[in-house]
C-alpha cells in the first residue's frame, strides 16, 4: 500500500544517506587523496566491508602520524579500537541484513563522534557509552580523548602531574599504544615514562616490585 511503500523509500533514502556519510569518512581518513579515494571506493562497492575498511585506513594514518602527530596517532588509534569492535559484531549478521546495518551503525558513529568535538567538557563528562551499540571501548575511549582536550586547555600544563605507563614486547601493539599515550599525555602537560617490563629486572620473578 502507499504507506508501505513510502516507508520502504523512507528507509532507502536512509541508507542512502549513511552510505555517502561512511564513504566520505574514509575519504577523511585516507593518508593521501588517493588512498582516501580507494576506501571510499570500497564501500560504494561491498558496503558490507565497510568497518574492516575504515579499520585499514585508519591503521595507515595511525603508522603515517607516528612519531609526526601525536593527535592523529591518538586519535587514529581510538578509531581502530572502535572500528575493531564494529567489524567483530558485525561477523554475526545475516549477509541479507549486514549492509543496512553496516551503514547505519557507522553512520551514527560518525555523528556521535562529531558531535563529541562541540560539546562542553560539563557535558563529555556526564556521558556514559560503556558497551553503546556494541562499542566497549571505541566510544569511551574517544569520548576521554576529547574530554581530555578541553581539560588541558583550561589547566596550567606544569600542573599535570606524572603518569606511569606499563607495557610488554610481546607484539608490536603494545608498544604502538604506549608510545600514543605518552605522547597525548606529554602534550597534555604530563611527565609520561614507559617502563617495558618485558626487560626490566624489577619485574622478574614473583617479589614485590
């Protein structure tokens, strides 16, 4: 009937809409026009593919900010994190449902995460986006991020204080996310130390430290 048939536009116009807004965000994330270019090009044509995609492109703007941009490594390194979490939730769909799904979802994170850029520090620290829509970390972790941001423009940076970061050798990972932190935090105003304690004769045996 009509009503049927405006919802099924309605809904199709929608998914329309999320496409080009998850095309255009890996366009945002691609180290270069052409890179940004391709991801996008991937999604217009599997938009089922679209997390691991994203999760590509910001894998290689993280390793591109190494060392160069602590910002974009940070927060590159968050959306690899939610990313990670879509792709893993997204593995369980029906193949029938995933595309819509797909879009939607990240289309949503896309205005979440934009609106996390305008809001208050009042308001970033009153959320609460523990496990919203699947994302246990991701979110979070960007909404601290963020939060973080408007703290250190309001506190003198010798007021920081010192931060201690743990970490292993086993896997670059680990390594990649300790350099990160230090370096947000060292940006913030903090005193930041890595201690590996892969190596480090403190951590040998079962003693106390």
């Amino acid at each position: 009937d009509a009503d049927a048939d405006a919802d099924a536009d309605a809904d199709v116009d929608a998914v329309a809409l999320a496409l080009g807004k998850v095309s255009g965000w890996a366009r945002q994330l691609g180290i270069d026009d052409a890179a940004g270019e391709a991801a996008a090009a991937q999604i217009l044509a599997k938009p089922a593919s679209a997390a691991q995609v994203l999760l590509d492109a910001a894998a290689a703007a993280r390793t591109a900010s190494d060392g160069v941009d602590r910002e974009a490594q940070t927060v590159n390194h968050l959306l690899m994190m939610l990313f990670e979490e879509r792709r893993g939730h997204f593995q369980g769909l029906l193949v029938k449902a995933m595309p819509h799904v797909v879009l939607r979802t990240l289309a949503e994170d896309f205005d979440t995460i934009e609106g996390f850029k305008a809001m208050t520090e009042d308001h970033l620290s009153k959320m609460n986006l523990t496990n919203s829509r699947g994302s246990k970390y991701g979110l979070s972790g960007l909404v601290q991020y963020y939060l973080g941001l408007k703290s250190a423009s309001k506190v003198g940076r010798s007021d920081r204080g010192k931060a201690l970061i743990f970490t292993i050798s086993y896997g670059g990972g680990h390594q990649t996310a300790s350099s990160a932190v230090k370096e947000y935090l060292g940006g913030a105003g903090f005193s930041a130390e890595i201690v590996d304690t892969t190596y480090d004769h403190e951590f040998e045996g079962e003693g106390e430290v």
